[in-house]
C-alpha cells in the first residue's frame, strides 16, 4: 500500500471545505482568541479526516462511474494503485481517529461529526441518485461544519450565517451537477445516475435563482439591525461588491467556460475567484476588528 496513493485517496486538496468550522469564530470577533482557535483547529483536523474516510467510502462505491470519468478515472481505486481491502482499512483508521479527535473535544460535536457520518453513508449507497436531494444532502454537509465550529467554542450559530452557507452550497453542488450533464453530452457517458433528474435548462435556471437568493440574503444580513447593532458597524453593507463579484464569476465559469466540476479547484487555481476572496476577507476583517 504506497503512501502516495493513500494520501490520493484522502483528498487533502478538499480540506479548504473544512475552514468553514472556523467561520462562527470570525463572524464572532473570536478569532484571536488562542485556547477558542486551538480547539476550531483540532475540530478542523478531525473533521478533515473523517471526511477522507468517506471521500474513501465515495471512491469505493464509485469505482465504476469513476472508471468511466476524464478526471476521476486516475482515483488510486478507480486506476488500481490501491486495493479495496487497503481503502476499508484506510477509511477505518481515518473514521476511528477523526472520532477520537473530536470525542476528546465535546461529546455533543461527536455527535454533530456522526450525523455527518451517517447522513454521507446514505447518501453514497442511496440519496445520491435522487435528484434535488442529493445537493441538499452536500449543503447541509457545509452547515454541519458551522455546528462543529459552534459546539467545540461554545458560541452560537447566527441563523443569517446557517442560511447563506446552505444556499451557497447548493449553488456550487448545482454547479458540479451541471459539469456532470455537459460530460454526458459531449461523451454520451454518465458520470452519475442521478444525471437522469437534470438537463442543462433546469440546472441553469437553478443555479440562476440561487444566485440571486444567495446576494440577496447576504445584503438583507449586512443591513439589518440586528446585525449593525451587534457588531457596531453600518458599513458592513461594502462586502456585498465582493460577494456579488464572487457569484457572478462562478457563474461565468459555470455557464461561460463550462468548468465548474471541482469547486476546490475554482477556489485554488482562479486568480480572480481568489483576489476576490481576498478583498472579502480583508474589508470584512477592517470592519469588524
């Protein structure tokens, strides 16, 4: 069993999706706060590895799909470089550890990480094959990692925070479904049987709507009292510019470029996505700090 191919397996690159834990101690002012940090970190470390164990269960049961996949077909289970037997006992340890982690934190985030646990099994033997659920399924993965960051530091969950996180998910889930349908146009092979539920017209009409819902939520957030009250500011309204930028450039790599398989990816390699990002990060943090 090379390590390589382990590491391959685990999906290291899909950990960006876990910083997510760390969002209740940014919007909280929190994040300075060293013993708080320490325990989002450990979270962040547990969650990220039993979130391997089941991109591990994923590629298990996907081998065949995968098989048929431009990209996913290079998979250490899809391409051979590691056994079945082999991936049982790496999703094995990953689950045992990442629990054990997050036990030693808070039994409660133990048992947020387990209905993330259970609710991915059914998904990769069932829900993912029922259009529409199954990208709910993926979002409320998202809104699972704020109740993680929210249970291990003890600070609550703003519900404004809970609804963007949900719709933005699904937004970017619709954007992954509607790589699967294009692949299937343009090769005839089904990357998912849950390809069966959507067409090009429906998804793009749904990624439209969740677009604007998302931009409007987040614009009635920055401007509500309650929000410019608490954190004693009615500027924050300013990061909507960067927010509006982000969903519109996704959006045209989505529809324009036709590109929108690996949202990890979009995050990682696009310049504009990430300077975009980075103006976000930088406005929101000289408003609140």
């Amino acid at each position: 069993m090379e390590l390589a191919s382990v590491i391959t397996l685990m999906r290291p690159q899909q950990y960006i999706k876990n910083l997510f834990i760390f969002l209740p101690l940014f919007f909280a002012m929190e994040i300075t706060n060293t013993g708080l940090l320490l325990n989002a970190f450990i979270a962040f470390i547990a969650f990220s590895l039993t979130a391997s164990a089941i991109y591990t269960l994923n590629d298990y049961y996907d081998i065949e799909e995968d098989r048929q996949h431009p990209t996913k077909k290079d998979r250490p289970l899809a391409s051979g470089a590691l056994s079945k037997p082999h991936a049982i006992i790496v999703m094995s340890l990953l689950l045992l550890t990442g629990g054990i982690l997050m036990a030693c934190l808070s039994i409660k985030a133990l048992a947020v990480l387990t209905i993330y646990v259970v609710m991915n099994i059914a998904y990769s033997l069932s829900l993912k094959h029922i259009s529409i659920v199954d990208v709910n399924i993926i979002a409320l993965g998202f809104v699972l990692r704020l109740f993680i960051g929210s249970t291990v530091t003890n600070i609550p969950l703003s519900k404004w925070i809970v609804i963007m996180t949900f719709l933005l998910a699904i937004f970017m889930a619709l954007a992954k479904r509607r790589d699967d349908v294009l692949i299937f146009l343009h090769t005839g092979k089904k990357m998912r049987k849950v390809i069966d539920g959507y067409n090009l017209q429906f998804l793009d009409t749904a990624m439209a709507i969740m677009a604007s819902v998302v931009i409007v939520a987040y614009t009635i957030y920055t401007t509500s009292a309650e929000v410019t009250e608490r954190l004693s500011s009615e500027y924050l309204y300013l990061t909507s510019f960067f927010v509006i930028l982000g969903i519109l450039r996704y959006l045209k790599i989505s529809l324009v470029n036709g590109d929108s398989g690996s949202p990890t990816k979009i995050v990682t390699t696009d310049t504009f996505i990430q300077l975009t990002l980075l103006g976000w990060i930088i406005t929101f943090t000289w408003i609140l700090y």
